[in-house]
C-alpha cells in the first residue's frame, strides 16, 4: 500500500492544506484515510484535503512526502486522476 501526500502549501478556508492521493485505487486512499480519522467530505474527485496539522499524522501513518507536481503525475499515471468539470480532457484549463 502506498499513499502520497505533498506539502501543506494550498490555502483555504482560513488555513493551508495538503493532498492524499493513491497510485493503486480509490479503496486503498479511503482505507487509509478511514485509519487516520479524516472524514469522507474531505475527498474531493481523487484526493483528501489534509489540513497542514495533519500532514505529519499521514506521514507517521505510512503516506511518504512528495511534490504537488509529483502527487499530480502520480494521479494520472495511475489513471486516477478526476479534472474538475468543465475542464478539458488534456489537462488544461477551462
């Protein structure tokens, strides 16, 4: 089981946040996220949004730190990655 997570460095809702992604499956994320409390509302598409006073809960749980850039290449790698709607298919923006 491998899960990722990148640097709290996204800001929102009056704090910073990470991702939690996979790179085998949807099941193996909401597992580990399940072990480690966070709700289910935190999934958005494909990922978890971690607050940054989680961010060293996930890694002491197993999650191994990466890039944003990285959490995204290992998104579509997978085939796992969920573009917001009406983005285009190749990736870029609306």
């Amino acid at each position: 089981m491998t899960v990722y997570v990148d640097p709290p460095t996204w800001p929102g809702h009056g704090r910073m946040w990470s991702h939690l992604v996979s790179d085998v499956s949807y099941d193996e994320l909401h597992a580990f996220a399940s072990r480690l409390d966070v709700p289910r509302r935190a999934f958005d598409r494909d990922h978890y949004d971690l607050p940054a006073h989680r961010y060293a809960d996930a890694v002491r749980a197993g999650a191994l730190e990466v890039s944003s850039r990285e959490v995204v290449r290992l998104l579509r790698g997978a085939g796992l990655r969920r573009p917001k709607r009406g983005a285009r298919a190749a990736g870029g923006r609306p």
